[in-house]
C-alpha cells in the first residue's frame, strides 16, 4: 500500500512539474500590475498631500529637527 501510495503522489507531483510551463507574467498581467501600482500611487499621494496628513508630518519633522541630544 504505502509503494501505491508512494508512486501515485509522484505521478501526480511530476505531471504538475511537467505541465505547468509558465515562467511568468503575460502582458496583460503586467498592465493591471502597473495600473495598480499607479492607482496606490495616486491614491497614497492624496493622502499624503491632505491637510490633516500634511500638518501631522510637518510636525513630525519639526520635532525631529528640533531634538536635542
């Protein structure tokens, strides 16, 4: 039993091995990545640049500068 078992899983695993051929991404899963990533970009750049957020590091930075040793 465990010898039917034993080759079973190894077909099994090597008829993955030998079938998958694809070594990475197609074109089109390259445009949604970069669509994407420019979406966060953009999305983080909001952010970053709001009121709120802009205040709260400016003064992050201040203190920083302001430190003493």
């Amino acid at each position: 039993m465990y010898k039917a078992v034993t080759a079973r899983l190894c077909a099994l695993v090597c008829g993955m091995r030998q079938g998958r051929r694809d070594s990475g991404m197609v074109t089109s899963e390259y445009a949604m990545g970069i669509v994407a990533a420019v979406a966060f970009a953009v999305v983080l750049y909001k952010v970053v640049t709001s009121g709120a957020v802009s205040a709260e590091l400016q003064g992050i930075v201040k203190r920083a500068l302001d430190a003493k040793m």
